[in-house]
C-alpha cells in the first residue's frame, strides 16, 4: 500500500502518462510513508464524463490515493505534495478547463489482504 489510482477524462490528450506514474511514485517514495516497493499506480482514461452542466468545455485528472489511515494532517500534506507534482504535468487542452484533484481514502488494513505470488518454474 498505499494504491494510486488515476483517472483522467480523454480530452487530456498531451500528457506523457509513464512520466506521470513515475512522478506520483516518486512523490509518494519521497514523502517517507511508505516502502518503494508497495507503492502501485495506475491510470485509467475516461471517455465518457461530464464536468458540470455549463456547454463550458472542462476536463479533469483525479488521483485517488487508497491507504491506511495516518492522521488529516499527514494526508492532507500528501495529497497536496501530490497535487503540487501533477500540476506540472497535467496538461490541458486550449480552451479547456481543467481541474486536478487528489481525494485520500483509507483501507480498513484488518481485511487487506496482500501476499506474493509464486514464482513461475525455471
């Protein structure tokens, strides 16, 4: 743990996705709560979504960082060290507005479960 799941709508087309992974791995590695190794990130595009109800075009980038609960203050640094990462790689389109957010959530770590897996035969 912790998991940090991306989803970000299909009209952010210019963004280098990989960078973007490796930078919120970075961030988190960085931060000193967690081993490198159980840091997992994913990004998921969203080609259905709407922003609102305004004909306004917008776009969004949404990081959901699941992990034990640490403490609002703790969280809240992260979240922001995060959103402070993904605003310099978060492009969005001309004309399009976009917003960044960060959201923590906890995982009840009595009923998370990880272990590894076996090795494949030689």
């Amino acid at each position: 743990m912790p998991h940090l799941t991306a989803q970000y709508t299909a009209n952010l087309r210019d963004m280098d996705i990989p960078a973007i992974l490796e930078r919120i791995n970075q961030v988190a590695t960085e931060s000193g709560l967690f081993s490198e190794a159980d840091i997992k990130s994913r990004a998921v595009p969203l080609d259905a979504f709407k922003v609102g109800v305004s004909a306004q075009l917008r776009a969004f980038f949404h990081l959901v960082v699941a992990m034990s609960a640490l403490g609002d203050s703790v969280e809240r640094q992260l979240a922001q060290s995060l959103a402070d990462a993904l605003d310099d790689l978060v492009i969005g389109a001309p004309g399009v507005e976009t917003q960044i957010c960060v959201e923590v959530i906890h995982v009840h770590t009595s009923t998370y479960v990880k272990q590894m897996a076996r090795p494949a035969p030689a």
